[in-house]
C-alpha cells in the first residue's frame, strides 16, 4: 500500500459551517470593534464569547484574541513595555515571529540553544546568558511537547523578568498538569490553518494579570486613541495596531474550541503509535516524551544518527514517492537569517548594530548540528491517518530507512 491517497485532514466540520451561516443570516457586523472607550472597543459579540470561553478552557482569567500569534507576539513585547536596549532570550529553533518580536521595540533578541531530546530552549543555556539587560524570555513549546516551563518560571520570578510562552504549536500539552500556555506571564496560541485548531488565520494570548491584559486590548486596537479618557498610569508602548479578529473568524474558532480535545488526542495517537511502532529501528530516535508532560505531535520529529545530509536527502526523497511526506531539516538557525548578518539596521533599531559582531560570531553547536544532520519531521496536524494505517506506514518507513541510512 502506498500513502498518495491519504488526504489533508480538515478540521472545519459541519459544526462550524452551521455557526457560520448561523451568524451571517443573524445580520451582525463583520467587525464589532470600535476605538474609542465603550464596550464595543473590546470586540463585538462572537470575539467576547470567543475570548470568555478561551478563558474558562485554559483556567486563566484573560484572553485577547488577535488576527495571528504573530499579533499576539509583538503586542506582548509593547506588553510588558520592552524598551530599546533590553535583552531578550529567545529559541533559534522556531517559527521567526518568535525570536523577532523583541527587534519591533527596538530591543535585542539574544539566542540560547536548544535542548538535544525536546527541541526547546536549553534551561542551562538560558541561564548563561541572562544578564542584567534581559528583560524577557520566549519560550516556545516547540512541536507539541512542553519546555522546562516551571524550571523556567522560578528562575524568571526569582531575577524578576518576564516568561512569554509562545504556544502556537502545543495547544493542551502539559508539563506536571499544567497547561502549556498558562505558566507564563503571556501565552500565545495560533489559529492559523496549519494548527490544531483554526479559523483561517488568528490567535490569543491570555494572562491572570489585569495590567497586562488591559495593555494588550489597547495594542490590538489603536490604544494610543482611548488612553486619555481610561487615565492609565503608564502609556508607554500604548501606540496600537490593528490586529483585531473578524467575527466570522472568532465564530469558527468558537466552534472549534468545543473540538479541541478530540483534534489533539487525534494528533497524540498518531504520534504515539508511530513512535511505538518504530522504536526499534536503529538510528532512528523516535521523539522523547519528557517525564509527566503531555506531547500533543503538531510535528512528529525524529533524530537520525550516524547518517548524512545526502543519505538523509535520499531517505526523504523516498518515503515521498510512497505518499508520505517526512522532510529533512526544521527552520534554519534564526540567527543565520541574512537580517542578522547583513542588515542590521532594521529601520530606527540603532541598538542592533551594537551586536552585529554577536550575531557573526554566534553559533548554538546543538541547534546547528540537529538541523543540519538529524532531524526528519512529519506532520500529524495535517494528514488524514487512521490508526489501522499506522502499522503499514511504520513498515514503509522502517524498510525505505534501513535501505538508505541503516545500508
Ligand atoms: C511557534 C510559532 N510561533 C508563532 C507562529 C506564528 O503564527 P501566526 O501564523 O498565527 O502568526 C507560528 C506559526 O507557524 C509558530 O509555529
């Protein structure tokens, strides 16, 4: 059997089809928000239900919603009131978003490795290099498994800085019972369509703290207009944005919020089993679960040992031909983008230029070395699998791995 007929998975079911068309007939304005200092400048109906029921999921006491995580990351760096200058630490094994935030108010973004068996930040390294200009820390839950969230937590309280965690890929992952997401200052979630839960494009951050809560409404939505009449005791870092969500959106993120539970114990099995089935195969480090964490597979990521670029290439190739797509390699170090080491200008951000002999120097052994010659990744979130075909898949794999790696 070979896998091209095994389709994309679509999360969007009838359900949210229904709400849609439910919403639409109900004649409601696309858009509820206003900008100025009224209810509405919180959002229309489908974003405050949205955002009361994203709440009571994750136990916290406040959710924005924004049009992407991408929103939500930058709008938590104007948060916490990040100033040009500040250092903050960041993954060089992520989406970009997540490393560049800090650069949008001017400050410094300093990259830590990343751990050999979970993919996340390493808390040794985190530690190294906080200094007495870090002013934050973004974590990314990277792949669906937790970082050291709580190690983390302690050691920002303890120096007095900032836990962001940028959650977009582990939505109900778990490390020690507590949700990802909810151990931060900040957490971010994705709904973009590659997730496993979306509305096209949007995101949430939530946070138990009314200040920060209260200055990420006003980035999302043009503050530096309603800060006079809220007498607020800090404006700095109040100039917003737009990065509000449309209702529609916010109704089929709605509708998938109910469904969430099932879209990530389908994502966990096909993980699970797939590691359970090839957990025999030499050289082949099938993803590691760290003790009492909960990984929810966006990316089912494996090691290779003792292989090459080329043999890894050729693997690859293969198992595609067979309909299954794993591929070589993750992102590429951030801080090996060309805007790290050619243009450090980044507009009115003087700051940068103070470090490009950091950047140049830079090299995180682990991440660069992973990335390189180790890992292959397939991507549970977006194939229709079912279990029972999970047996012949591992078999495909196994075969096409020792024919091209394990020869
Ligand atoms: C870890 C991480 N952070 C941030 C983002 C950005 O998400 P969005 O597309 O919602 O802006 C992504 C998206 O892929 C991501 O994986």
């Amino acid at each position: 059997m070979t896998f091209s007929k095994i389709k994309k998975f679509n999360s969007i079911s009838p359900k949210e089809l229904l709400a849609v068309e439910r919403f639409l007939k109900s004649d409601s304005p696309l858009s509820g928000f206003y900008g100025s200092n009224r209810p509405e400048f919180f959002g229309g109906k489908q974003i405050r239900k949205f955002e009361e029921n994203w709440s009571k999921k994750f136990n916290t006491e406040y959710s924005v919603s924004m049009n992407s995580a991408t929103s939500c990351l930058i709008a938590s760096m104007g948060a916490i009131d990040l100033k040009s200058g500040d250092e903050v630490i960041v993954s060089p094994f992520s989406m970009s978003i997540s490393a560049i935030a800090p650069i949008f108010y001017g400050a410094v973004p300093i990259f830590c490795d990343i751990e050999e068996d979970f993919f996340n930040i390493d808390y040794e390294d985190v530690i190294r290099k906080t200094t007495s200009r870090t002013k934050a820390i973004i974590v990314v839950n990277q792949f669906g498994h937790p970082a050291e969230l709580e190690r983390l937590k302690v050691f920002c309280k303890k120096k007095g800085i900032y836990l962001i965690e940028d959650n977009s890929q582990s939505i109900l992952a778990h490390e020690n019972n507590k949700l990802c997401g909810t151990v931060g200052d900040i957490g971010v979630f994705s709904l973009n369509i590659h997730k496993h839960i979306h509305c096209g494009e949007g995101g949430v951050c939530i946070t138990s703290n009314k200040e920060l809560a209260s200055r990420l409404s006003l980035i999302r939505n043009h503050g530096e207009n309603v800060v006079d009449s809220l007498n607020l005791k800090n404006n700095s870092n109040i100039l917003g944005f737009n990065f509000r969500l449309p209702e529609i959106s916010a109704t089929i993120a709605n509708e998938q919020l109910k469904r969430v539970d099932f879209l990530t114990k389908r994502t966990e099995d096909i993980g699970s089993y797939l590691s359970e089935e090839l957990l025999d195969v030499e050289n082949l480090i099938v993803p590691k679960v760290r003790k009492n964490c909960r990984h929810v597979y966006f990316m089912w990521s494996c090691k290779v040992k003792n292989s090459s670029k080329k043999s890894l290439h050729k693997f690859c190739s293969l198992i595609q031909k067979k309909g299954i797509l794993i591929t070589q390699g993750y992102v590429k170090p951030i801080y090996r983008l060309s805007i790290f080491n050619e243009n450090l200008d980044f507009g009115c951000n003087d700051k940068m230029k103070f470090y490009r002999s950091y950047y140049e120097n830079l090299t995180c052994e682990v991440v660069e070395r992973i990335h390189n010659n180790e890992i292959i990744q397939f991507q549970p979130v977006s194939w229709d699998i079912k279990l029972r075909d999970i047996k012949i898949m591992a078999k495909q794999i196994k075969d096409i791995f020792n024919q091209t790696i394990n020869k």
